[in-house]
C-alpha cells in the first residue's frame, strides 16, 4: 500500500487573494465554489495534486522548507519576467551566463518558489 498525495498546502493571511496569483501563475482555474474572504481555497492543477491555500493568524517567519519549482513552457527568462509582473519578487539569482541555473522568486506573501529552465533552454545548451 502506499499513499497519494492529494494537495499541496500553503498557509497564507489572505487564502483567496493568494490562490488567485497562483491561478495567474499555473494558468490553471479556482475551485469553483471559492471566492473572496473564504479560509480556504484551491487551485485547481490539471495533473498531481491541488495547490490548496489554508488561512493562518502567524505571518511567515523564515525561508520554506519544501518550494514549489516551475518549468515554464516559455523561456525562463519570459517567465521571470511575467512573475514579477504578476507581484512576484526576485529573492536570489542563481542563472549563470552561460544559460544554466535557476532564479528564486516569492510569491505575494513571502513563499519562495524557483523557477527553472524551459525545455527549449535546455536543448540550446551545449552538452
């Protein structure tokens, strides 16, 4: 026997505020039943398990310990560049010259999440 997961939770101060920068971030829909003010709402992923956003009274205090790392279907670089527009903030720049690594954002509320090559960054790399 084994487990499954069923959903990712993020706790957050404002759950329907930051399940809909998700939702601009993966393209994906709200649960339908969520709206503003609601404790708990659900971002709803069309493969894997959900991003569930869970309301707590203590803000975030110190670095994640598990992240979220996204590979964009555009380059990395125009992804970067969308996530900061949508309110995202750079938190650390590991992408080297040469094209490699990877840039650390954080969501609205502080979780940090990478942001990695797209799969056509990786195939114009030289091996």
């Amino acid at each position: 026997m084994v487990s499954v997961i069923q959903n990712v939770a993020i706790d957050c101060s404002d759950a329907y505020e930051l399940a809909r920068f998700w939702s601009k971030v993966t393209g994906s829909p709200l649960h339908p039943q969520d709206g503003p003010g609601d404790r708990e709402t659900q971002v709803m992923l069309p493969e894997g398990p959900l991003l569930y956003f869970n309301q707590v009274p203590e803000p975030k205090t110190i670095k994640n310990r598990i992240h979220l790392c996204l590979r964009p279907t555009t380059s990395r670089e125009e992804e970067v560049d969308r996530l900061l527009a949508l309110g995202a903030t750079l938190v650390t720049d590991h992408r080297k010259p040469d094209g490699a690594g990877w840039a650390v954002l954080a969501d609205p509320e502080g979780n940090e999440f990478c942001v990695l090559r797209s799969e056509s960054d990786r195939a114009a790399m030289p091996s």
